[in-house]
C-alpha cells in the first residue's frame, strides 16, 4: 500500500533572536476538544506575541509613525507538540528579510515541561508597512527600523 505524505513546511530560523522574551500563560479558552491548545489559538498568541513585542518599542500594530501601521501579508505555522491549560508559552522573535516596506518575524513557541525545553510551535509572519490613511504601502518608519535591527 503506498503511503501519501504531504510535504511538511520547514521554518530557518536566522543566527540570532532579539533579546525579547515574551511569556503567555494558556487560558482555558485556548483549549480545544483534543484538550489541547487549539491551531486557532496558538495563532492568537503569536498575535499577542507580536502586539507584545511592538509595545516594548512603543508602537501598536496601527500606530507606528503617524497614519503608518502594520498588515500581515502571510502566515507560516510548523506545529511541533501540544500544549495544555497552564503552560505558559515563552516566545523568541528573530527577524529576517527586511525590505524598504517588509519584514518577516519569526517566532519560536516553546515551554519548560519536567525541566525541558518542549518546543510548542515555529512561525513566520511578513509584516508590510501599510499607511492607513492614503490606502498604500510604505517605507518601514526610521523608529521601527532602530527595533528591528536591535
């Protein structure tokens, strides 16, 4: 019998992650039927992962210089094993590919289980700098530039 096996998505990581931890703690809402975070939910929080990181350099996701924000223009997720209700996910973010109007974060979602380093998830976002009031692409803002390249 011949055996189908999709290719699965294989996320590099660059050399260096920023010097950024972020810590999620597993809410009872993020739990499934399979009584594991759902694909839903840890999609979320990679969202809140990157809310996270983009406060601690003072921008929002709208708000980054002005009328200047963020859109996400893909998303990438290598699931690697389950996580349970009162995990708390740690996240690294790495970024990669910057362009004049891109980037891409890359989240490494892991948790300490009986003293190991359990990875959780890998992912990947673009982000495209968006000027929300003209409705057009643009260049990454001088202020975010300085976060990313930290």
């Amino acid at each position: 019998m011949a055996k189908f096996l999709m290719p699965r998505v294989k996320l590099i990581f660059p050399e260096n992650f920023l010097d950024v931890k972020i810590s999620i703690p597993v809410r009872i809402t993020d739990i499934n039927y399979g009584d594991h975070v759902g694909n839903d939910a840890l999609v979320s929080i990679i969202h809140e992962a990157r809310i996270q990181f983009l406060l601690s350099g003072g921008f929002t996701e709208l708000n980054i210089e002005g009328t200047v924000g963020l859109i996400m223009s893909d998303l990438i997720v290598e699931f690697k094993n389950e996580s349970f209700y009162k995990d708390v996910i740690d996240v690294k973010i790495a970024i990669d590919n910057i362009s004049n109007v891109s980037f891409e974060l890359i989240y490494k979602l892991y948790c300490l289980r009986d003293g190991i380093e359990l990875t959780i998830a890998n992912a990947k976002t673009t982000m495209i700098c968006f000027d929300y009031e003209r409705k057009k692409i643009a260049n990454i803002p001088s202020k975010l530039l300085s976060l990313i390249h930290q």
